[in-house]
C-alpha cells in the first residue's frame, strides 16, 4: 500500500545465483599421453541479503524495479583452479521491515541500523573431476554441475521504529504538534483526514539528547475493522515504546474519545495496551484550565498544551523522556 512517496508493502522477486560447474580437465604435458585429473571446482552462486538503513523509512525504491538477482558462480577450470564466486547482492531497507515469505510466513526482521541478514543462499559450486580421480580409471569423464540458484517472490512490510507514537481523532491536532516540537513539515490544514501517511520528526531534548516523534494518520471508530483509513497504519503503533493520546479541548467527549482510541488500538493488538502512555490534551488555550479539568475524570496523569502557543511543550516533552527511559514494563 502507499500514497505518494511512502510505501509499506511491497511484493518482489528475488533469484540468488547458481553455482557455477566443476571442471572436467585433464592434466596435458610433453610425454603424457593421458595425464591425470586436474579440473577445478566451480565458483558459488551470489546469496543475495538485506541491510537496515536508518536513512531509508519508505519502500519506496522497490516500486518500479521488483526483480533482484545475485550473480552466478564461474565454471571452475585446469590445474586445479577454482572459478569465480558469483558478487552477493545487498538489498538496503528501512530499519522496522519485517520479511515475509508467499504464504506470509515471517522469515525475519530488519531492527537495527547496518544489521544484515540472508534472505536468499547462492547455489554451491560444484566438484571438479580432480576430486573423482582413483587409480583403476585416470580418464573417467565426470565432474559436477553446480547447485542452481533459489528463486522466490517475497513480502516486505514496514512498520515504523520510533520512540513516540501520536495516535488520535484526524484533525486532533498531531501534525501541528510534530511541527512545532521537530523540524517536520507535515501537511496541516483543517479538516480531517490531512495526513494519509505517517510523518517522523526528531525532538531535540536537554543536553544534545534526542527522541523520534511519528505522527500517525488518524484514527476512528472502527478502525480495526477497516473503517476510515481503516488499519492501513495501526501497525506502525506496535513499534513505538510511547503513546500519546492526543485529544483536543473543545471536543464534545474527552472521555470518549480516549476509550474509542484505547479499544481500536485494543482490538487490533491487546498487546499494545501494555505500552507506556501518556493523555495529552491539545488546543488548551481554547477553554479555561478548570473547566478542561472538569471534562477530564481520567485516572491517568494528563499535559494539556496548545501547540499555537507553545504552552506546556517542554512539560510534555520531560514528561515522554521520563517515559522513554523507564524500563519496559513500567510505566
């Protein structure tokens, strides 16, 4: 799926190379009339891999170019000698891709910056005559072919790795928040449904520290069952070690809107619940402080802020730093 630049599936197909073929030679000298076996074992075939790259967070270069393949080993050759081993080929992708197979299946994850993994082992080269040499028969005509390479189409998908993740109502808010907390520029504007795909900002906190804020599109009632944008996004939620719950001040129910966000995000994965998270009320200039106050029985500690003004932005972000170092299962 993607709109625009950002694409977080994408189907390919990946071919790793054959081994190349031992060689059948024969030894040939002045007064040898039948010289012993000498062939070479064949080169092996190019494994083809994934790489992490934090400066890639879309699938996008796999859109138009979906066919990958690793070269193939070289034959081997006379005296002995070896052929050529087939180049491996390296597939760079976002950090937070998770592999798949036709079927679905999960091969693997992509978590980190440079971590490397197989995707596709190349063919093994094969034997040489020389390793078939006995002394009843010097002449038998017999080496190996090499393995063929392995041919398989494959699912990517991406789920975004950030330390903070703004889930809320669309026109909550999130994107004027990113703006003005990192050096984002998300599409703002007012009405629902301004950002169709997740937008990543860096925050900069006290003493050159930092932390990753992801803006995710807007959820609503019914999200989990494909309302709206639907779940197209909610999995980029499970990887964040934070969540904000971002609600506006004039909105007719705070309460409301905070449990519809806690079941679809629920509904989708029970497991997310267990997330560290914080209630952040947005557009708090628009109402008096004890009034907001009134709208809000919420056990649960609330930072109201008002993104136009840069009111209680540094409290939040003390407030998400405190909350990204804690330990997991803490909150």
């Amino acid at each position: 799926m993607y709109t625009g630049n950002f694409i977080d599936q994408v189907q390919i197909c990946c071919k790793s190379g054959a081994g190349g073929s031992g060689s059948l030679h024969f030894r040939r000298e002045k007064f040898v009339s039948k010289g012993g076996f000498d062939g070479g074992d064949g080169g092996n075939g190019g494994s083809i891999f994934l790489q992490g790259n934090c400066k890639i967070w879309t699938l996008l270069h796999f859109k138009y170019n979906r066919h990958f393949k690793a070269e193939n080993g070289l034959p081997g050759k006379g005296n002995r000698m070896k052929g050529a081993s087939g180049q491996d080929l390296v597939l760079q992708v976002p950090i937070g891709t998770i592999v798949k197979d036709k079927k679905e299946n999960l091969i693997f994850e992509i978590t980190q910056e440079r971590q490397k993994k197989m995707l596709l082992e190349g063919g093994r080269g094969g034997l040489g005559n020389w390793h078939f040499r006995n002394a009843l028969n010097k002449t038998k005509k017999y080496s190996q072919p090499g393995c063929p390479g392995k041919e398989e189409w494959i699912f990517l998908e991406l789920k975004i790795l950030s330390d903070v993740g703004i889930v809320g109502f669309p026109n909550a808010g999130k994107s004027t928040l990113l703006s003005v907390l990192t050096e984002a520029k998300p599409k703002i504007a007012d009405y629902a449904f301004t950002t169709l795909v997740p937008q990543l900002g860096i925050v900069q906190y006290k003493y050159k520290q930092s932390f990753i804020m992801a803006d995710i599109p807007g959820i609503i009632d019914g999200a989990s069952k494909g309302r709206g944008i639907g779940d197209r996004f909610l999995r980029h939620i499970e990887r964040n070690a934070v969540l904000v719950f971002l609600i506006p001040a004039n909105s007719r129910d705070i309460v409301k809107e905070y449990d519809i966000l806690l079941k679809e995000i629920s509904a989708y994965n029970p497991n997310m619940m267990n997330k560290k998270h914080l209630l952040v009320i947005s557009k708090s200039d628009l109402l008096d402080y004890q009034s907001l106050k009134e709208k809000i029985p919420i056990d649960l500690h609330t930072i109201f802020i008002s993104s136009h003004h840069k009111k209680g932005l540094e409290e939040l972000k003390e407030a998400l730093w405190k909350r990204i170092k804690t330990p997991s299962g803490q909150k």
